[in-house]
C-alpha cells in the first residue's frame, strides 16, 4: 500500500511516498508521529470527513477524483489515504465517536476531507463521479457537520442544495413583494427539513 495524500500542499509523507508491504521503504515512527499530527489537525474543524473504499481504483482514477476536488477547492480540500489505525486515532483525538466509525475503518481506506467551503459541494462532485463511473458500493459512510451519515445515505446528502444554490434562491426573490419572500423562505426550510428527515429516517430503519 502507498500512503499518500491528493489534491492540496501535497503528500502527507512530503515529496515522495514511503512504500509499505512489499515496497523499498517503511514508515518511520517519527514519520507516523507527523502523519497523525496533521491529520488531527485537518479533521479538527472540517465540515465534512468522507471514507471512500478504493479497492480496485486505477492511478488514473485517482488522479481524476484529485483533479476534480482541486478545480473546485484548490487546497481547501484533500483526497488522502492512510492506514486505518491512523485515521482512528486522529478522528478519536478530535472528539469522534468510535462507535461510529470503526465499522467502517476496514480494508483499503481513502479520506476526503474540506477544511473550508462548501461541504455539499465535494459531495456531489464524488457522487457524481461515481455514478458516472459506475463506482458501485464505495462510500462507507461520512461526518457532515460532526454528524455520522452511512454510505447508502451520500446520495440523498448530494441532493441538499448548496449554500450557493440556497442564497440564490432568496436573492432571486428579494425584488418580488415581502408577502412572497417569506413564503419562498418558508418553502426552502420545509424542503430542507424534509429532505433531512427523510435522511434521519432511513438511517434508522
């Protein structure tokens, strides 16, 4: 396995990847003392933390997925994978439940995290890829605002409306009379309560 990390400052490990299993290099201690470091600084205050299963994932595929969360978050985002134990400890130092995520901190583990944004928007860009990838069965799940969503939940999430999407829909309306812009606010909140709650119900079926 390579450790390494997409879309950002660069490689959690620096420039060049260290080889685990089977390869020419092992993580030093001091090394993995760093990676642990930077990622419980990452996942302190991002508004979003996706675990992706990236079994089979070409090179190519990679690249796409890291070029994509590029364009739109430049370094504000990062597409990371790191062994399992690592990515436990750093969510469990910055206040993460176990009992959420240890079900799903098994076989080969990618990370998409948001340090600043939009977080609704990176997940409609991987959800979006995947559909049109054909990249079944992929998502294990996700933080939301420090709230555990399971991956069968990632396609309702991608269709909330963005906080872009959701100012436009309030400032198309600022010119019409006051009578209106209250009811088009009182629609858009029934929509997104709606929306989430019929999230929070399949999550607990």
């Amino acid at each position: 396995m390579i450790l390494y990390a997409c879309c950002g400052a660069g490689s959690l490990l620096g420039k060049r990847p260290f080889l685990l299993k089977g390869g020419a290099k092992l993580i030093t201690k001091e090394k993995k003392q760093q990676i642990l470091k930077k990622l419980t600084e990452e996942f302190k205050d991002s508004p979003l933390i996706m675990f992706v299963n990236y079994t089979g994932f070409k090179v190519a595929t990679m690249r796409e997925i890291r070029r994509k969360i590029y364009s739109k978050y430049q370094r504000d985002a990062h597409f990371t994978v790191a062994k399992n134990t690592m990515i436990g400890k750093a969510l469990s130092e910055v206040g993460y439940n176990p009992s959420e995520f240890e079900k799903v901190l098994a076989g080969p583990t990618a990370v998409l995290y948001v340090r600043s944004g939009d977080a609704v928007d990176a997940i409609k860009i991987i959800n979006s890829f995947a559909k049109e990838r054909k990249l079944e069965g992929i998502f294990k799940g996700l933080y939301l605002e420090r709230k555990w969503f399971e991956g069968e939940q990632i396609n309702d999430l991608a269709n909330l409306p963005t906080k872009q999407e959701l100012y436009a829909m309030v400032l198309g309306r600022l010119q019409a009379p006051i009578t209106n812009l209250v009811y088009v606010l009182n629609g858009t909140i029934r929509k997104l309560v709606y929306v989430l709650s019929a999230i929070q119900e399949k999550k607990s079926q």
